[in-house]
C-alpha cells in the first residue's frame, strides 16, 4: 500500500475539502483526486462521500482513518529509531507513561537511566494503561508505566509504591482543606470512573459503600482523572484522585486528605517476557535497584 496516498487521505480526512487538503499536502487538486480515487479502488470501497457541496467520511473511511493514522505512525517511529541508530546511538527505548506516571517518579527515574547510558535514545509516549497493555504486546513499546492488574500473562511487572487518594472539590462547596473522613466522602455526590475503564476501582468503591451501608451516588462518569479534576471544580461532585494529581488541581478547588479511604492505584513498570532488547534489562535493572531503596 502506498503510504503516499495514506497520507493524503489522512489530510484530506482532516480538513473534508479537496482544495484545501490539495493546498495543505502540496500537490494540484487532480492529483489528490486521482490518489484517493486509486486508493478506494485498492480496497474496494468508498472512503468518501461527495456532493457539490460537501465531503464527508462513510463510515468505512471513518474506520480506515483510525487504521491509517495508526500505520503512519508506526512507520514514523520506525524511522526515528533507524534515524537514533545511524546517529551513534546504541539502542533505542520506547517507554509510555500515564499522566499519574508522567506526574510521580518515572521522569526522575527515566531522567537517572538516561545519565547512566547516554548512548541509548529514550522515546517518550503517553499512554493510557489498556493501551499500553496493547502496545507492549504489539512490540510498538518497550517499556510501560501503568496501573495493573492486566490481562496479558506474556508481560512482566515491577510493582511499585501504590498511590493513595485525595478528595477534591469546588472551593465554594468545600468548609476547609482538613482531612475528611471516608464516610462523610462516600455520602458526597461523588465524579468517578466507569467500570469498563476502572473495574478495581470502581468494584472497590462500591463494596466500600455497600459495608458501610451507604448508597453511593455517582453523578458524573470521568474519562480520565484529569477530567474528573475539571469537573469537581465546576461544581458537578467531588473526585477522587490520587496524590500525584495534587499539585495539578485547578485553582477554584480545594484538596483534602482522605482518613481510613480503602482506595489505591497500584502502579507498576511493565515489559515483554521475550523481548529482545538489551535496553530493556539495563532499565530493568536500574528501576529494581531503586525500588530496594
């Protein structure tokens, strides 16, 4: 498949108007045409529906676009690493992190192994623990900062300190900063997260309500705890969140320490069983030297 017309369908996707997208890739509007038109004919299937007045992705080619997207990617990040290797660098590491990793120890630690081996080119992502999970066994990463349990048994885990949680809330609904006890929480609109994102958590936070016969009142489902952050200083509910999160909370809210909370986000450094990379085990080595500490 010619990345050329992946790329141009990529830009056209992005902007739904020829001239535009014509302008943007550098190329006459005919020529665009012709590639798209050639690229529909190599799979077979319209990516694009068009009308004097408009063009529109059909849901084929708004399907394709996540596949595209995805390959071009890749093959970026494989010229990045063929780019690192010419360029005297012994070997390359791809390492992902969570925004709570990105905000707790891991760039220290990142930071430290790279002192230690300056030959090696560090590549930083960042990425949510399901798609880490997916990357790690996809080989599109090697190391990964997340939260277990997982469901792979091909990936290998370095537990390390898990993170307790906080309360936040809106400055206005909050009578002080003082530590708040974890059934005066429970009683509280709370902003969480869904099951299918955060099974554990939200299994624990249920049962917790249950044996302290509460009925939990979840107003608002966040995607993601910065997300949830946003929405406790509009007012919606208080979060949840964990500590790493408290030097990022937005100014119209208060943080408040959780007293007897039962929640922890276990986090973890992950990899591959059968990897090949010596990169790996040289991280490996340096990371399990400073949990001993």
């Amino acid at each position: 498949m010619d990345t050329k017309r992946l790329r141009l369908f990529v830009i056209l996707a992005e902007d739904l108007h020829f001239g535009r997208a014509a302008k943007r890739a550098g190329v006459a509007q005919s020529v665009l045409s012709v590639h798209i038109k050639r690229l529909e004919d190599e799979l077979g299937l319209d990516l694009f529906a068009r009308t004097k007045r408009e063009v529109r992705l059909t849901p084929s080619g708004q399907h394709f676009l996540y596949e595209a997207r995805a390959i071009l990617d890749r093959i970026e990040r494989g010229r990045r690493v063929a780019a690192s290797l010419a360029h005297g660098n012994t070997q390359v590491l791809r390492v992902a992190m969570t925004t709570v990793a990105m905000l707790g120890i891991a760039p220290q630690w990142i930071g430290g192994f790279k002192d230690a081996f300056p030959k090696v080119d560090i590549q930083l992502l960042e990425l949510g623990t399901v798609e880490q999970e997916i990357a790690l066994a996809d080989g599109e990463i090697d190391i990964g900062f997340l939260h277990p349990p997982l469901d792979r048994e091909d990936l290998r885990l370095c537990l390390l300190v898990p993170s307790a949680f906080f309360a936040l809330r809106r400055r206005s609904d909050a009578p002080s900063d003082e530590p708040v006890a974890w059934e005066t929480v429970l009683n509280e609109p709370l902003v969480f997260y869904g099951r299918r994102r955060a099974p554990r958590l939200y299994d624990a936070i249920i049962s917790s309500a249950v044996d302290h016969e509460i009925t939990i009142r979840i107003v608002s489902e966040a995607p993601s705890f910065l997300s949830a952050a946003s929405a406790a200083s509009a007012g919606i509910g208080t979060a949840l969140l964990p500590e790493e999160l408290r030097s990022r909370i937005p100014e119209n809210s208060v943080p408040a320490s959780i007293e007897s909370c039962p929640l922890v986000l276990e986090n973890a450094v992950a990899y591959r069983a059968n990897h090949s990379n010596p990169a790996v085990d040289w991280f490996m080595q340096h990371i399990q030297r400073r949990v001993r500490l």
